[in-house]
C-alpha cells in the first residue's frame, strides 16, 4: 500500500516527538534502529547514512567533548587532570542526548528521503493555505541543483578569464565577490521573470485548486493520522504534566 | 511586478484582522517559550531527564515560528514568494561556499537577510522561518532554530528600513545588533533541545564557559554572544555589498526598497548604475561608496 505523504509525515513526526518526549535512551536507541531497519528496507540507507552522519557526528563529539569533559555537576569522578573531569553523571548526560537526538534525527530523515516530493506537494496544495508552501518547498529542492551547476559555470568563466584565487582574506574577498554577484544578479532577474509568470497563471488567486496528481489517501489513513497528532500532543502533555508534579 | 488581481475580490478587513492575530500570536509564542525557559532553567537541565524544557523549548519556537508563517505567506505580493526559495538555496550555496573559502564562520543566513532588505521585515521573517523548516529536509537539527533565523530576518528588515543600509558602515553595526539578539534568542535551544551546540569548535568555547562553572543556559548563551554578532555582522557587510552591486534597475523593481530609500544615493546616480548594468556579471566598481 502506498502511503500518503501527509501520513508519512505524520508519522515520523509523531515518532520524533514521543521519543523526545519519553526520555529514556532504550526507547530512543530502539527507534534509531528501527528507522536504520526501515531505511535499508526501502532502499534508501546509501543516501540516507551520509546525510545522517554528516548531521550526527560532529554533534555527538561536541556533546561528548562537552559533558564527557567538563560537567560542575557531576560528582562521581572517574579521571581528572586540570580542570577537566570526566564523570559518570556527565557522560551518561551525553549518551542520554545523543541517542535521543540520534532517535529523532533517523526518523525525520527516513521521510524525507523516502517521500515522493511531487506527491508531498500535490498534498500539501490540496489544502489550500499551504500552497503557498508547498511552491517554497518544491521549488527550493529543484532549484537546488541547478544552481549549484550553476556556481560551477561560473566560477569556471571567472577563471578563464583571469581568475585566480590566492591566499590572503582580500584576495579570498575579491574572488568570493567576482562569482557571488553574478550568481544572486541571474537568480533575482530570473525570479522576478518568474513571478510574472506565476501572476498570470492565477498564483495569487484565492479559491480551490484542481490537481492532475491523485495522491492516494483513504478514511483510514486520514484516522491514523489524526490519532498520531492526538498521541504525540497528549505525550508532550503528559512529560510537561509530569515534569511539573517532579519538581 | 504584480498587481492585485483586478477580477477577485480582495481580502476584507476580517481576513487581515485574522492575521495580524496570528503574527502576534506568534510572536508572543515565542517570546513567552523564551521568558519561561530563562526562568525555569536550573531545575531540569541536569536532574533528571531533562526533556520537559526541550519540549516546551521545541513546541513553542516552533508553533510561534509556523504561526507567523501562516500569518505572513498569504499576504506576500508573488514576486516576494517567489524570492524565498532563490533566498534559502543562497543560504545554503553562499553559506557552504564561504564556509569553505572565505572565513571560518557559519555564515547560514545571507539569502534570509538578502530577502530582508529588497522586501522588508515580513519577508524576511517568512523567510528565516521556512528556510529552517525546508533546510531541515536534509538536516532535522535545524528546526528547532526557526524562531531565531525567523528574528533575524525580522530584524534585518526592520534594520533596512531605517536606513542601517544607506551608509556603508552601518550595516556591519547593525548585523552585530541583530547578533546579539538573535544569539541570545537561540541559545535555550541549543542548550534544552541538543544539550550544547552542533559544531565541535563552538563546543570547545562552551566547555571552557562550562570548566569555570557556569550552568549550560549561561555558557551557551556566553558562547552565541561570542560567535554570532561577529558572524551576523560578516553576513549584513555580505549583503550590503550584494545589495549595491546589483543595477539599479534590478534594485528598484522592489517597492519596500523604493518606499522607504533603504539604499543610499538612488536619486541622482544615474551614471553609475548606468555604468554597473553595462557590465552585468562581470565586477563592479567596488561597492560601498553609495553615500
């Protein structure tokens, strides 16, 4: 069965907020592993794991660095030399994050590289509020690649014409400044061609939409979602009712 | 470029009512989360699990940020919605490209505070916001900050308006401004939601904040105050020589740059902007002297 887009967000976005929102490093660093399951499932952990790890690396070590290193609260010290301890209390805060964000990371990401953009936006413009941001959304993605193509040309037609980028801030300033304005003059001149032609196709216009995509959906996707919105909302009530009790 | 459609009816008073709610729902949203995390914040951030303050930390920037996107993004004019995805892929192209040539800062926010000053405070905060929100496609890390890049744009173009950007060396002052506010702004979610920051070199500075025992809420903050006026003042000098390299004829299509002489000299330098689009693509004359 395929799933709506909305659903798959839906329920990503649900899994993220519940493990946030349940603190405790078994349920996260099951989840990491259910969403690496999925991913390599679906065929999608060869892009997925690059994107992961180029998010999550350096985060884990800041947080290792920083709690593993200095944490004024921790008492049970396991080594010290200067003014840096490594304690217990501060490395089980780091892991304890980590796995967390980790958790709600793998999550996001499954969706995001698993969903079928053009059906994410025939979703979203169904709507009607959100077609606006949905044409942001879809046309972010697409611009993407092609303007980094562009960045290319262009730095290869500064240099053929003399461009050469030695070292020193200024001259780093000057070349950053040779290929930036060209890039940002084209990308606003096309934009407001763009715009124009947006205009008179009607984007301003209030009113239902008509949509040649039929993104699939049934009653009980539409209820699973409402229950996902329900579950992750009474989960941040329940911690936030409970944190309050705690203190 | 566009003009409001001559066959629709337009918008009535209650629709704009509704909105103006919703901005300043928002706004409150986000300005009540952070009022609440600086109060409350010993209790939980060590003892604990500590997730209750992310949770707030997260819904709430980000109901505040969502908020003033439904509110603003209907009301921009089509040549300004169709600037923000130009203005969050140059956020993420330029922020790369300097990134890796130019400096050793995360200059992330050159689209958001570009948007900011051809089309105004609104468009810039619609634009600070969506560009976490569509960025976090790739990296979810970003999400919880869209309230702060959401500020910053806001920020930027309420800068612009009052003519930060007229004298060349007011915008740097300007960008240091905005960095302290929105460094400030960010830091309780740097310090709920992921417990530090995202980059090792940024983590070293909150270590040493942290060695000399401060709480995480105050090293964090110490470290923002540290990199980013410096980093938001590099972004508005950026911007402003962007800005003045375009021709004239590109700049003064934007009616919030018109209605408000945001630039300096647009009056009587005819020549030299006549000069500039003779050689679009190619250098300019070096910007900055517009006074």
């Amino acid at each position: 069965m395929r799933l709506n887009p909305l659903t798959s967000l839906a329920l990503a976005g649900a899994t993220a907020v519940i493990t946030t929102a349940a603190a405790s490093w078994p349920l996260s660093l099951a989840v990491a592993a259910a969403a690496l399951a999925l991913a390599v499932r679906g065929g999608i952990a060869r892009r997925l794991l690059p994107a992961a790890a180029a998010v999550l690396v350096p985060l884990c070590l800041s947080l290792l660095i920083m709690h593993g290193l200095f944490f004024p609260e921790g008492w049970t010290v396991l080594v010290q030399w200067g003014p840096a301890r490594i304690t217990v209390e501060g490395l089980a805060f780091a892991l304890e994050r980590a796995a967390q964000i980790a958790a709600a990371v793998l999550a996001l990401l499954v969706f995001s590289f698993s969903v079928h953009v053009p059906d994410l936006v025939a979703a979203l413009s169904a709507r009607g509020v959100q077609g606006r941001f949905a044409f942001v959304l879809a046309s972010t993605l697409t611009l993407l690649p092609a303007v980094t193509s562009r960045v290319h040309r262009i730095r290869q037609a500064q240099e053929s014409r003399g461009l050469v980028i030695r070292p020193g801030l200024l001259h780093r300033a000057t070349a950053f400044r040779l290929q930036a304005v060209p890039l940002v003059l084209s990308l606003i001149e096309e934009a407001g061609t763009r715009a124009a032609a947006l205009e008179a196709r009607g984007f301003s216009n209030t009113g239902p939409r008509t949509s040649y995509r039929a993104v699939p959906d049934s009653r009980l996707q539409r209820t699973l979602r409402a229950v996902l919105v329900l579950a992750a909302t009474a989960a941040v009530a329940a911690r936030l009712w409970l944190g309050r009790a705690g203190t | 470029m566009s003009s409001p459609s001559l066959t629709l009816p337009s918008p009535g008073p209650a629709a704009a009512r509704k909105r103006r709610l919703l901005e300043i729902l928002g706004a409150v949203a986000i300005a009540g989360t952070y009022v609440y995390l600086v109060l409350n914040q010993p209790t939980d951030i060590t003892g604990g699990p500590g997730s209750a303050s992310a949770l707030i930390a997260l819904s709430g920037f980000l109901v505040g940020a969502v908020l003033l996107i439904v509110a603003v993004l209907p009301t921009l004019p089509a040549s300004t919605v169709v600037l923000i995805p130009v203005a969050l892929v140059l956020n993420i192209v330029l922020g790369q490209f300097v990134g890796s040539t130019l400096v050793p800062f995360y200059l992330d926010a050159i689209g958001t505070v570009l948007i900011a000053v051809l089309a105004g405070p609104a468009a810039g905060a619609a634009t600070g916001a969506l560009s976490s929100i569509v960025w976090s496609f790739f990296n979810p890390t970003v999400l919880p900050f869209a309230a702060g890049a959401a500020l910053i744009g806001c920020l930027a173009g309420l800068a612009a308006r009052h003519g930060m950007f007229r004298r060349f060396y007011l915008a740097p002052v300007a960008g240091f401004v905005t960095g302290i506010i929105g460094g400030v702004v960010s830091a309780p979610v740097a310090a709920f939601v992921f417990g530090g920051t995202s980059g090792v070199a940024t983590g070293a500075i909150v270590s040493a904040f942290r060695s000399m025992g401060d709480t995480l809420l105050a090293a964090i903050t110490k470290q923002a105050l540290i990199s980013d006026p410096m980093d938001k003042a590099i972004v508005f000098t950026v911007v402003a020589v962007l800005v003045y390299a375009l021709p004239r004829r590109t700049r003064l299509q934007f009616p919030f740059i018109r209605r408000h002489r945001v630039l300096a000299g647009q009056a009587s330098n005819e020549a030299r902007t006549q000069a500039a689009a003779a050689t679009t693509g190619s250098p300019a004359q070096p910007t900055g002297q517009g006074s």
